[in-house]
C-alpha cells in the first residue's frame, strides 16, 4: 500500500505519517527514510525531533537526501518505508551543483514512482506550499511547480491521499491502514 501525505508545516504530518507507516508494516521492517541534508540550527533541531519521535519503534533511518532508490540497496523492499520528505528530496536534487537543476522534478517524480513499484508499503510526506498567491523569483517558483510535478504524480500513484491540517486529517483519495 502507499500513501501521499500532505499539507501545511508544523500541522502533524510526520506524527500522522508515522503512524500510518507502523501499521503498514504488521511487524515486519521498518524504515524512515531520511531527506533531509541540514544546513543550519533550525534543520539539526529538526532532525533530532523526528530522530526523537522514532525512537524505540523500531524504525531504522535510511540516510538518503538524492537518488532515492539507492536506498532500496540496504533494505527489505517487504518492508515499510516512511519517507519524510518528498519536499526536501526535491531540493537536494534541484539545487545540490549551486545552480537550479529544471530536469530535477521529472527525475525525481520518475524515482518515486519507482520507488513505489518497487516496495509493499511506502508513507511519503510533502509539504503543502501553493495557498499564497505571492510571485516569487525564478527559483522559488521553479521549485513550487516542480514540488507540484512531484506531489501531483505521487497523489495519482498512491492508494490513499490524505491531507492534515491543524492536525486534522482530510481524505482525498482512498482509505488509511487501520
């Protein structure tokens, strides 16, 4: 089973997706597969939280900020994967030469759709970043629209897509392991 989890920072989704991941996994493999390269403070406080969060359920951390599949290469495909997040995953590729990589999005909208072929159970985490109606520099928007790509290519791929906000989940597509 696979399930798309988006919306707005700080609303819950990790917790959420976590949860969906432990049921997912009946007692088998468990694995959080970490996007996130930290650049700051604010990121390492981050990453300790989520490393927190997991701590003693089981979930072994597979480093991987680029190429997503090649976490697959250490890991049980039967097992659960909880993927967190598909919005970092895309700035690492998009921006990890300095520059802005457009070919990123597809790319990484390809190896998810991998990624999801390829194992019983996968939980991706995204981040909701379209309610403003600010314009942005070419980069920001660049990426706002690749994060789409991505987010609307997982969202039709997935079994179940739900969104959480204020903690609160909204199902759109599907329905949650139980």
């Amino acid at each position: 089973m696979t399930v798309f989890i988006s919306g707005g920072c700080k609303n819950g989704k990790s917790s959420f997706a976590q949860d969906a991941a432990m049921q997912l996994s009946a007692g088998g493999k468990r694995y959080s597969v970490a996007t996130m390269q930290p650049h700051d403070d604010e990121d390492e406080a981050r990453v300790a939280r989520h490393v927190r969060d997991r701590d003693g359920l089981g979930f072994e951390t597979l480093e991987c900020g680029t190429d997503i599949l090649s976490c697959l290469e250490h890991a049980d495909k039967d097992g659960s994967f909880l993927l967190d997040s598909v919005t970092a995953l895309l700035a690492n590729e998009m921006f990890r030469d300095g520059g802005l990589d457009k070919a990123a999005p597809a790319r990484v909208a390809d190896g998810l759709m991998n990624f999801c072929g390829s194992v019983k159970n996968a939980v991706f985490v995204s981040d909701f970043l379209y309610s403003d109606a600010a314009r942005y520099d070419e980069w920001t928007e660049g990426y706002r629209s690749g994060l789409a790509l991505v987010d609307r290519a997982l969202a039709a791929r997935c079994d179940t897509v739900a969104e959480i906000s204020a903690g609160i989940c909204i199902m759109h597509k599907g329905e949650l392991p139980v």
